[in-house]
C-alpha cells in the first residue's frame, strides 16, 4: 500500500514538472557563431521560444518535442552553414522530432537550406531512400503510433535538397500560409495523416511535386497557388514535378510501401490554381478509395508569358531569388482577377450595375422589377448571409407602354414607389406605378382641353432570402499577466480577424479569409474560407497573444472585426499571477520534487531496515 502511494506521488510531481515546462517561453537571439541549434535545443527542452530577427546559422539538427511552440520574428532566418556535414539524412531533418510528438506549431519564421552553397553531392546522397537529405521539417509518429495536433504556417521555406516540409504518421495536421520554393523533393509531403488540412501555401516545385499526399485519409487541399520554380536548379531537374501527387505510396528507390497502415481515402482537392505546374497539374494514381477534386484553376505557362511575367531560364548573372517566385505569385492574382479581403463589405449599389428589366404591359403601363442580387452577400461553409434584411438590390423600370401611342395624349409624370419585405425567408419586391396622363380635346370654340386621367399597376419579384448573419458588437477578452510575461486572447466566434496591437507592433489572428467574385448578374460576393493563423510582428503561444516583459496596459490596443464592421475590445477578464509558470519549471518545482523524492527514498529504505 506505502508503495502504491509513492508511486502516485511521484507521478503527479513528474506530470507537473512536465506542464510547468511545457508553458515556458524563451526569447533567442542569433549567437554569432555557426551552431545555434545548441542554444535553441536547449531553450525548447525548457519551454517556447521566440526567435529574434538575424540569421541563425545551425550545422546539426534542432529537436522540437511535444507540447512545444517555436515561433519569431518574420526575419529570423535558420539557415544550414555551408560547412554542415550531411546530417540531415533519414528521419532527421533541419528540425526534427527524437519520437512521437503531439501538440507541436511551428510560425512564422525563415528556413533556408542554403543548398547553392552546400556540395552538391548531397542532392544525390541517401541513407535508406533517394530525395531524403535536407528535409528542412520533418516530424512523425510510426506506424503503430501516430502524433498528433501539429500545425506548421506563416513560414517562409526555400532552397533545400529534399522536402520543405514531411509529416508522416500523424493525426491533425494543419499546413497553412507558407511560402515553399525550391524544395527540391516535394514542398510539403503528408504521408499516413488523418485529418490533414492543407490551405493558403504558395509552393514554387521543382521535382518531385509541390505538394504530396500519400496513403492519407479525410485531408483538405484548398486555396493554394501551385507554380514551376525555374531559377537555378542545382542539379535537380526543372519542370519534372506535378502540382499534386496522390496515390497510395510504392516500393521503390529504396524505400519500402510496406508498412503503411492505411490506404488513400477521403481526400478533397478544390479552390487551388496550378500556373504553369510541369509535369502535370494533379498526379493522381494507385488509389482506390474516394478522391474528390472541383473548382481548381489551370493556367499554362504561355498565358503567363503574355501577362509579361518572368518564368523562363534565368542565366547566370541574373539568379533566381526567393522575391522572384513571390513576384510570380502575386501577378497570378492579377490573371485570376480574386481580391482576398476580410470584409463581407463591397459599396456596391444598383446603379453600379447594368441590368435590362424585362418590361411587361399592364394597361397603359410598361414595368418591371427584379431582384438581382443582395449587397453585401457572404458565404460561409457555402451557407449565405446578409447583414440585414435591407440588403436586397433591385432594378425596376416603368414608361407609357409602346401599345398607348394614340394621337392627342400625353403623360404628366409617373410615380414609383418601390417596397420590400422580407417574410419566412421569402424577399418580396413590389413596385406600384401610378401614371398621371391626359387627352387633348378641341371643343366648339376651337380652345384645346387636357382630360387628366391616371393609370396605376403593380409588379412584383420574390426569390429566397439569405439569412441576417449573427455576430457580436462587443467582446470580453481574458488577460493573464506574468511577472515576465503577459498573455491575452479574444473570443473568435463571429469574427473574421482580431488585430492586436502593442509597443508599436501589430499581429492579426485571421479566422475568415475572404474573396471576392461576381455572379452572372454582375453583383459581387464575398466567399469566406476557415481558417487560423497569425500574421504580423507580434508573437504567439496557442491561440493567445504573447507580450514578453512587463506589461504596460496603454500600449494595448485590441480591435475585433466581423464581415461587417469592427469595434474595439476594452473589457478584460484581467487576472495577475504572482509567480509565473516559468518560475516554477526552473526552480520550484525540481527543487521541491528532488527533496521529496529523496525523502521518501530514505523513508523506504529506513522502514526496510528498522522494520
């Protein structure tokens, strides 16, 4: 029975030591020499990390575990020193995993492999298979236990030997807002995950794909931009990759299919654009479970080079750069005419539209109405709002009919009156014409007479209505402030982005990203995708902001949008905490579990030897 009780006791102190420095969070920045991955190491075994802006030279692996968050400054850059020795081969990347890991994001920095200045002997060294040196990610469960919740975004990932990014074996996985370009294996590579979003990534490929999929099941690829990398490719072959490679994984270069735990299923493909992709746009092969692709775009290169834009060989006094690939990018924006926006908001009003009404005769009056749209419509998850029931946009026309042309009459002027009424979700537009007109007369004198007369008619539109979308006008926000820290966060239902701002610096944590197209009537909308990430100069742990050092309320300045509008965040459900969780990682805790692992280790052993 003692010993049951020792046991447990010294189970809970474990699990707290590990949940103390699972919250941790350490501010780097670049030591000056070529192996910072010691010091990132070594501050990720103790919590988070920020990194700094500079360049964080590494010639060994860095090891991200579970429950662990490295994130920093859009211009820290961790790049391969060009005296590195081939570590990078097999299951050990530029950062890797020791095991099984859960719970894992990493955002928001640079990762250069530094190929041109590496031997390039490496692109075509294997441990076990081809394309594996210089995986710049990789992270993985095995086949008999899969990791789990990673999320891998706002990275910019260029100029490697083998895949930008490699996740196998894993539950959860979301892979979002990156730039990829000159992955030279794959830009990113899911291979057995479950659940995998992949969306919003700009991957230029050069060999093998863009992007990969195998043996996975209920994934989503959507709103990403493939493109052909065309710069200098160091030995790997140009134009030789696909968009996108689906299929159920086979034996070959070395490596082995066999232990794969599932097959290819409930895959869908839709909302991408594949510009000028090589070899094909989607490579899908070896499957037989369901794969549903729709609604992609495909642009070859030729309409590209007719925009002007700079996809052919670059020679050798002009080399590639990673802002070219970008430069591609945001001109195939231009081609597909698609506005991103966060606001369901477009000004757009009847006039701004031609429309022809279709005129009907009702007695002595020509007219019509039609509603033609809704201003201000949104989708979400397909399903359509509007922001009130006064959105509807109409056009309506009413003249003399052509057939009342008789000689002697005339019109005095035609009142229109339009109303709208939004019923059961039912939109009914009525117009009511009334037209004052008249008949000239001459009577026995020879004096013309005006005989004033009125006509009236009615014309009418009823289509299905979308329904008012619900969202908040004020917010309560959750603040928790650290002796070295402070963090904070806002409820995100109903918003399309929170804007934090603090000390001069500004993130933005997107939920809804929008864009903007025209039906065949020629209102526009907005269709919003899900979505969450963070993009700016502030960091991040989870879903709250993070503001290192003391905390000075003036300097924040919180600001919640919905499709819309927007309003400010000033109540805050403010909690200060005495010590923070750090304090207890580093101190307390090993302090404490060390003195009382002891004692009840002296306490057994006495009881053995008196007892």
């Amino acid at each position: 029975m003692q010993k049951r009780r020792l046991l447990l006791i010294l189970l809970i102190i474990l699990y707290s030591l590990q949940l103390a420095h699972a919250t941790a969070y350490t501010t780097l920045s670049p030591d000056g020499g070529h192996s910072n991955q010691k010091q990132i190491n070594e501050a990720l075994e103790n919590g988070n990390v920020y990194l700094n802006a500079g360049v964080y030279e590494v010639d060994g692996p860095i090891y991200i575990g579970s429950d662990r968050v490295l994130t920093g400054d859009t211009n820290a850059i961790i790049r391969v020193w060009s005296g590195s020795s081939k570590y990078f081969v097999g299951l050990k990347g530029v950062i890797s995993c020791r095991g099984v890991v859960q719970n894992v994001e990493i955002s928001n920095i640079q990762i250069d492999g530094n190929i041109g200045n590496l031997p390039s002997s490496y692109a075509n060294s294997r441990s076990d298979t081809d394309h594996d040196c210089e995986k710049l990610i990789i992270l993985h469960g095995y086949s008999n236990q899969f990791a789990k919740n990673i999320k891998i975004h706002d990275l910019k990932l260029y100029n490697s030997f083998s895949d930008g990014c490699y996740i196998l074996f894993a539950d959860s996985v979301q892979v979002y807002n990156n730039f990829i370009s000159n992955a030279q294996h794959e830009g990113f590579y899911l291979s057995c995950v479950n659940q995998g979003l992949i969306y919003n990534n700009k991957i230029a490929g050069i060999c093998s794909d863009c992007g990969r999929l195998d043996n996975c099941q209920y994934c989503k690829v959507y709103d990403n931009y493939f493109f052909s990398y065309n710069g200098e490719s160091y030995g790997q072959y140009k134009g030789g990759q696909a968009g996108l490679q689906i299929a159920n994984a086979g034996s070959s270069h070395g490596y082995d299919a066999s232990n794969k735990p599932q097959k290819t299923d409930n895959i869908e493909v839709y909302n991408n654009v594949f510009a000028d992709p090589g070899r094909q746009a989607i490579w899908l092969h070896n499957y037989d479970g369901n794969v549903y692709i729709h609604d992609n775009e495909f642009i070859d290169a030729e309409i590209l080079e007719t925009m002007g834009i700079p996809i052919g060989d670059i020679s050798y006094t002009n080399q590639p750069s990673v802002e070219l690939s970008e430069k591609v990018f945001s001109s195939i924006f231009d081609i597909l005419n698609v506005k991103f926006t966060n606001t369901g908001r477009t000004g757009q009003t009847a006039e701004d539209i031609p429309y022809s009404i279709q005129e009907t005769e009702q007695g002595r009056i020509a007219g019509g109405i039609k509603i033609i749209g809704f201003k201000d419509l949104i989708y979400i998850d397909g399903v359509p709002y509007i922001p009130d029931n006064n959105s509807v946009i109409v056009k309506y026309e009413a003249v003399k009919a052509p057939s009342f042309s008789w000689n002697n009459t005339g019109v005095s002027k035609i009142d229109k009156d339009v109303n709208i009424i939004n019923e059961n979700g039912t939109m009914t537009a009525t117009l009511t014409v009334e037209m004052d007109w008249y008949k000239l007369s001459t009577d026995s004198a020879g004096a013309t007479k005006k005989k004033h007369k009125t006509a009236t008619a009615t014309f009418s539109d009823t289509v299905k209505a979308p329904m008012v979308l619900n969202r908040p006008h004020e917010l309560t926000g959750t603040l928790y402030e650290y002796p070295t820290y402070t963090v904070a966060s806002v409820p995100s239902k109903g918003l399309t982005q929170i804007k934090y701002e603090y000390n001069g610096k500004t993130v933005n944590h997107i939920y809804l990203l929008g864009e903007q197209h025209q039906d065949d009537n020629g209102v526009t909308y907005t269709n919003f995708s899900n979505v969450n990430y963070w993009k700016g100069d502030l960091p991040h742990t989870g879903e709250f902001l993070y503001i290192n050092g003391s905390f000075d309320p003036e300097k924040l300045t919180v600001t919640a949008y919905t499709p819309y509008e927007n309003f400010s965040v000033t109540d805050f459900n403010y909690t200060k905490k005495d010590y923070p969780l750090k304090f207890f990682a580093d101190w307390l805790f090993p302090s404490f579990g060390l003195f009382v692992i002891l004692w009840f280790g002296a306490w057994y052993y006495l009881r053995k030897i008196f007892y």
